[in-house]
C-alpha cells in the first residue's frame, strides 16, 4: 500500500461510515407514517382509517381479554366514520386500532400515526395548541381516589403525602399548580399509566391518585373491593370536555366529525350510546357506572359547541 493511499483510507472509512448512517436514517424515514394533509382525501384514496385507542380507559375505551377494542368513545366513533363513510360516498371503510398512550397520543397525532383519537382526551386551552378537539362527548372534573380508610376527602387532606398522577395528563398540571399555590408540600409521583397509579394507592405506596373523576370512579367499580376506596368531595378545577382528537391544522376533517356528531346527538341517538355504557351493565366484568347524564351534558349535547370559540 502505497503512503498516499494509507494516508486516504481513514477519511475513505469515514465517508464510507457516513454513507452507511444516512442510508439508515433514510430508511427508517421511509418505514415511519407520514400525516396526511387532508385526512378525508386519504380515507377516500385508502378505505382506511386509524383510531387511536387505550387499553385502560373503561368506559370509554379498553381493549378486552380477547383483544376486541369497546367503548363508549370508540363506539362514537365508529358511528362518527360511518357518517364520513357515507359523505365520502364508499362502499366500506377499514378500521384500523392503534394503541395511544397519555404521553404519546398527539405526537402520533401529528406523525400520522393515527387519524383520530377517540379516547377520553381533556379539550382545554393548553392542548389545543397541539390538536384539534371535535364538539364535546362528556364532561368531568378532576378528583382524587384514595384508601377510604385514611379518610382523605379534601385537597389540604393531601399535604405533606405522597400523590401519583399519570404522565402526559392535565391532572398531572393541575396538581402541580395547586401543590405550589397553597404550598401543601405534596410530593407529586408521575407514572405512566392510570393502573400504575391506581395500584400505587391500592399498595399504600401513594395516598392518593389524581385523574378525572369519571375514569376513577370506573377504576373503583372494576376494582376486587370497591369498598376500600373513596373519591374526594372536593374537585382540583372545573369541569372540563372530552372530545375526539384529531390533528391541529386539519380543520376539513374536525368539520366533517363535528357534523357527523350534530346528526349523532340530534338523532337522539347518543342517549342511547349513553345509556349502554353508563347505565347497564357492560362486558366482560358486567360492570354498572350506574351514573345518569349530567346537566351539563345533557345542554352539551342539545346545543354542541366548540369549547375554543
């Protein structure tokens, strides 16, 4: 080997290193979805559409032991795509289920990953910033579940204790900013799921756990003894929307899910889709949330509105 080409081979090794990484890089751009500009031309091009799912969020969304995606909110949107289905004038539409969690919910939002998140996602003005929100489909307000034998019913009874909360959640804020106002000096343990932290307090690990009030009050009944637990009777904030998700500058499909929802809820029918869920015993575990539509709901539903404007 002559010196001149010794000389070359360790800048040859490097671009040959360098070529190799971008090839990489390529390719795994290549394999990752892409958000569609406008998720109505893509569901009209492909007959497919991907709903954003949890495995853990009864009743509005859980996977069952036979792997079967149910809920209230899933539900919806089923009835919400077959409405669009109909607009868009095709014979059959493909449902595809993609599993989200509170953390990566909008981020697979805007990647393409999914093309709507029916869940039960807080509309609120921080979120907003990041994803668009169709009119609401429930109402709730943060609360806390604890041991009921501790008797921890009010947001003071949680200074100086240990409170989980679940990443990538408005409770998670809201606890944070109240812990800091009245300085309770409450040591705030993030975890990333609603049964990490609902065991955490089952266990003693955590006095209590923050999360909207609706998806407690579900935690409890699914529980083994329903019995040991107690919701606040105190809420941390306001009562506050769910809505379906769905990317921020589409606002072509947040329109055509918000008509398909006008003609849901004018129908009636989504006091039926109600009932089902909230007042009747629902599978596998036959579990009854036992809980009449609230007024705000009940108005919500009457006259729906985009909580933005």
């Amino acid at each position: 080997m002559t010196r001149e080409l010794q000389r070359q081979t360790p800048i040859l090794k490097l671009l040959l290193g360098a070529v190799i990484v971008l090839s990489v890089l390529v390719a795994a751009a290549a394999g990752h979805a892409e958000a569609p500009a406008s998720t109505l031309k893509k569901i009209a091009e492909t007959g497919v559409v991907r709903i954003g799912y949890s495995a853990e969020d009864f009743p509005f969304s859980y996977r069952q032991p036979d792997g079967t995606v149910r809920g209230y909110s899933t539900e919806l949107c089923l009835e919400v795509i077959d409405h669009i289905k109909n607009r868009l004038k095709l014979a059959t539409v493909k449902v595809e289920y993609v599993e989200r969690t509170p953390r990566n919910r909008v981020t697979m939002l805007r990647s393409g990953d999914l093309d709507i998140e029916c869940v039960a996602s807080t509309n609120n003005a921080e979120r907003r910033k990041s994803a668009g929100f169709s009119y609401p489909h429930f109402v709730t307000g943060s609360q806390f579940v604890s041991l009921k034998k501790n008797n921890l019913k009010t947001i003071a009874d949680l200074a100086g204790r240990t409170v989980a909360a679940t990443s990538g959640t408005t409770n998670i804020g809201q606890l944070n900013t109240i812990n800091r106002e009245r300085a309770l000096n409450i040591a705030v343990m993030p975890v990333e799921t609603h049964n990490d932290a609902f065991q955490l307090v089952t266990e003693g690990r955590a006095a209590a756990f923050v999360m909207d009030g609706i998806l407690l009050a579900a935690m409890v009944a699914k529980s083994e003894s329903p019995e040991n637990y107690a919701l606040s009777t105190e809420a941390l904030g306001w009562p506050e929307p769910y809505g379906l998700m769905v990317r921020l500058e589409d606002t072509d499909f947040k329109d055509a899910v918000n008509a398909a929802l006008v003609a849901i809820y004018s129908s009636g029918r989504i006091k039926t889709l109600y009932e089902k869920w909230f007042n009747t015993a629902v599978p596998p575990d036959g579990i009854n949330m036992r809980m009449p539509m609230s007024d705000e709901l009940r108005a919500s539903f009457a006259k729906p509105a985009d909580p933005a404007e």
